[in-house]
C-alpha cells in the first residue's frame, strides 16, 4: 500500500483540542510546560533536577512537617516501596537495574497510566507502555549522562469496576460479573477460575493459546488482588524491556503527599486555578470540571468523595464526618486514607517522582492540560506532556486485499458513510457526481437573475423558486444515480466495507476495541518485539503495522 502511516490530524479520529495541540497553536501555549521534541528534554531535565527531590511545599497554616526530612529520602522510599511490590514476582536484571537507578539523582522518570483492565484490556495498554519504553531509550541516547527509567502508574485506586471488568475477543465480550465500590486495586479475584474456562475454550488449543491460559491463570488466579494480578500481568509481557510498574495507592508514598492534600482540605485552591485554565478551553471539550474538594476518603470498600458543608468534613453516601482538627490529624497518621481524584492525581504523581513526561491518550493529554496553573501554584514542576502511539494492525492478506480494491489508507480511516459514496464515485464508468450540471445551471440562472432586475421585481421570485426546483431535482437524480450504482457495484462495495470492518470493529478504532490476546494467538512472542522495534513515540504519526 502507498503509506505505511497517517498523520493524528488527518485520521480522523482525534479530537480538535488533540490537533491544535499537535500544530502548537498560539492559543495553547501557556497550558503546558515545554512540547515533545527530545531538544526540549534538556530544560526539562534541568528543571526537575533543581525541582526533585527538594520542591518548594505549599504555604500555609499547618504546613509545619520535616519539608527537609520527607524530601530528602523520596527518592530512597519510592525504591524501597517498589521493591516491597516487587518481592513476589520474577524481576528482570533491567528492571531491578531500573529500581536500583531511581535512587540517583540523575535518574528520571517517563511515565504511563492506565486502568486496571482485564487482561489489559484494550490494544492500547500495550502501546502507552510501548511509547514510555521506546522513549526512555530514545532520552537515554541523546543523553546519556542520565538514566531513564519507564514507569507505568496502575490506577489501583479508581473505583469505576464497570470500565474495567471486560475485554474484547475476537467480535465478542467477556466480562467479569462481580460486584465492586471500592478502589479496584484491592478487589480480590476469586471466582475468575469460573471467566478462565470460558474464555479458554474460545482461545481453543496450540503453542499461543497454551501460552495466554497460563498467562491469565498465573496473573489472575495466583494473585489475591487485582493490583498484583495486573503488576504480574505487565511485568510477564514489559519486564524485559525494564518496566517498573508502581502502584501508588501506598502510605509511605502518600506522606509526601501530605502537605498538597491539606492545601486542598483547607484553601480548595484547585477548584478556583483549574476553573480559570478550563475558561480558557472554553471553545473546545471540557475533559473534566474540578470539585471544591479534588479528593477521596478511601477504605478497602470506600471511595467517596470529601465534602465540606457546615464546617463539617464529610465523606459522601456515608455517616463518616470529621471537624478540620480530626481530618487533618488523620491525614497525618493515615496519609493512606485520601485519595486524589483526576483533578490532583497528576500532582501526586509528579510530586513523588522524579518525571519529565507523560505519556496518555487523547482524553487524558486534554485534562492535563487543564492543570498548569495548579502545578505553577504549587511549585512542582509540569511535565512534558506526549500523545501515546497510535497503531493499526493489519495481516498481510489484510493489505493484499486493500490492494487489490484500490484503497489506500487514508481511504480505510474514512467514515463509512463517506467511503462508499466516495468509492462508488471512483469506480464508476461515468460521472456520478453531478456538480458539472449545478454549475451550469448556476451561470444560466445567474442570467435569468440579470434578465429579472431590468424587468418586473415580481419576476426575481419566480426566478429563484425555479433555481430551488432545479437544483433540487438535480440533487434527487444525483442521489438515485448514486444509489443505483451502488446496486451495480455492490459485490465490490461489500467487499470494501467488510474490509474497512476488519480493521475497524464496529466502526471504531481497533486499538479501542480489540485484546491483544487476539493477535497475540496468531503471532505469538513476535507480537510485542515487533511494536517495539516499529513505534517511535515523537513522531507524531498514527502508525500502520502490517504483520
């Protein structure tokens, strides 16, 4: 086929915000801190170095902690935290490597988030990781007096289970029935003996399908949570490139957190700064609209948001309530207990590690950047902020057959109900498209118009209740034109969108929709080396990979 990519722009299927963002408009600039080019990593580097470990902490009434203490060792107690998560599982000699690293203090972070999905859910969880991975590489050659270590944050305190509980296969879905309300982290995953069996008949018998049974029964059914389950999961398929997986629902890492999450319970100064950006994206999507209180008071069955009312601190849909002296001393003793939502997970995240870049998709890259002047407030450096990897998978017999129909891909990117007319035009042995007689009938009217001013203005009426006939005839003769010859080429049409079907299920994007268990039972272990070798994070370009 002609091209082997397409540009985010021209695809289609990204989001006005994504575009200008990707074209560096004007009217974006001071949303974000520097864009995605490896030259801009330098000042990048430099300014989290003078920012991590030691970054300026709120002020304010209560913010009276060791600062000195408690920054000092993050980088030590970030270490000793993934190793506590890590002593369960087979570790790579990189990844250890890459664990050991983060205690030097030329050592940087490139980091990915994601939900904890069944069996990792969508394709994309595999190309978020594949970009953080590849880019960390990339850092590492243009500097390599530093270290550049891929982190993927699991987000093991969300709630939302019914994001998270099901998978793609192959045009069918399986889902995990089960009940949950608190953060899915901790869910427990007894009763997927029950999911494993289903789903195995549906992989049926070989190396691959052997393979991925023992993948989900060694990550799911040996593991007590979900968050383990997932950390096993990542780590079996990204372990040998050096991923370190961090799951940050954590009390030693929260206490560095502390100082923030009292910031928010007294002064709610999130809500007012992230509001101010959001009136600047006004013309756009909002991502997401700030509370008054951006956090959540977190129990094994409980996430639920922090309200203030009557000078009360209350935890919503509960009788759990506290005055500021009683909320503040438990944020002091059990950091462990808050939670941040969207609006302040960002600066957790940054605030607890040493990060120059995050990696996310459209949705997520739009409500960062509602978030600048929230971080400039609280003196912590903004990341770098890339749009993940965008992929398209295709058999070979897959692109043979686009060949063979005269489709490129920009063709294939197309909405349905514009690449078939679009086709049925192209394959035509005659002009479907009749615009050649609008324009002609647009001149001859256009003299009738010279015609009726020397004359009666009655007779202007007439002229254009006529033009407004005419063109609608032509507009009904162009349409059953057009329908008629798709009956005539309906086998090749048919063929078209079976294709265009294939590659993009249920009119979406594949890597939205499909597992990658799915490629996985064709192509084995080639299938991750294959991404890795291919996707080159800054380029900005939605890639087609044909296996």
């Amino acid at each position: 086929m002609p091209t082997d990519c397409i540009s985010y722009q021209n695809s289609g299927y990204f989001s006005s915000l994504m575009n200008d963002y990707l074209d560096q408009k004007n009217n974006l600039h001071s949303l974000y801190n520097r864009f995605p080019t490896l030259e801009n990593f330098e000042k990048q580097i430099l300014e989290k170095q003078n920012n991590f470990p030691s970054p300026a902490l709120p002020e304010g009434e209560g913010v009276e902690m060791d600062k000195k203490i408690v920054n000092d060792n993050k980088r030590n107690i970030l270490v000793s935290v993934l190793k506590k998560q890590y002593s369960a599982i087979s570790t790579s000699v990189l990844t250890k490597q890459n664990i050991e690293t983060l205690a030097l203090p030329n050592t940087f972070t490139v980091t990915t988030g994601h939900q904890l999905n069944l069996f990792s859910g969508p394709l994309y969880f595999l190309y978020k990781i594949i970009s953080t991975i590849n880019l960390t590489t990339e850092l590492k050659t243009k500097y390599p007096t530093y270290n550049f270590v891929p982190i993927y944050w699991m987000a093991t305190e969300d709630h939302d289970f019914e994001e998270i509980n099901y998978f793609n296969f192959k045009g069918k879905k399986f889902r995990w029935n089960k009940e949950s309300t608190g953060p899915v982290g901790r869910l427990s995953t007894k009763g997927l003996s029950d999911f494993l069996e289903v789903y195995a008949l549906e992989l049926g018998s070989g190396t691959n399908a052997d393979t991925l049974k023992k993948l989900f029964k060694d990550s799911y059914l040996k593991h007590d949570n979900l968050a383990d389950a997932t950390r096993f999961l990542a780590n079996a398929l990204f372990g040998a490139n050096g991923l370190v997986i961090l799951d940050a629902d954590n009390s030693d890492l929260k206490r560095a957190f502390i100082p923030f999450a009292k910031e928010e319970l007294l002064h709610q100064s999130s809500h007012k700064l992230v509001l101010e950006t959001a009136e600047k994206l006004k013309e756009y999507t909002i991502q997401v609209n700030p509370r008054e209180i951006n956090l959540f008071y977190i129990e094994d069955s409980i996430r639920e948001r922090i309200i203030f009312e009557n000078d009360r601190y209350k935890v919503n849909h509960t009788k759990i309530e506290f005055s500021e002296t009683e909320i503040l001393s438990l944020l002091e003793n059990h950091p462990e207990k808050f939670s941040p939502n969207v609006i302040m997970r960002p600066l957790y995240q940054e605030v607890i590690l040493p990060n120059l870049c995050y990696i996310g998709g459209g949705g997520e890259i739009a409500y960062w950047l509602e978030l600048q002047s929230f971080f400039a407030a609280a003196k912590v450096t903004f990341p770098i902020l890339l749009l993940r990897n965008s992929v398209l998978l295709a058999t070979e017999k897959q692109a043979k057959k686009a060949d063979k129909l005269e489709l490129n891909w920009e063709n294939l990117f197309s909405k349905q109900a514009n690449l078939v007319p679009t086709k049925t035009k192209e394959l035509s042995d005659f002009p479907v498209d009749l615009t050649h007689l609008k324009i002609q009938l647009e001149k001859q009217f256009k003299e009738l118009y010279d015609v009726a001013t020397k004359t009666d203005k009655s007779f202007i009426g007439a002229v254009k209740a006529q033009e407004t006939k005419q063109n609608k005839g032509l507009e009904n003769l162009e349409k059953r034109l057009l329908k008629a010859q798709k009956r005539k080429l309906s086998d090749v049409l048919q063929r078209i969108t079976y294709l265009q079907n294939e590659l993009f299920p249920n009119q979406s994007l594949q890597e939205r929709q499909t597992n990658f268990s799915e490629f996985y039972l064709e192509y084995g272990d080639n299938l991750i080396p294959t991404l890795v070798k291919q996707l080159q994070p800054l380029d900005n370009k939605f890639e087609i990979i044909v296996l």
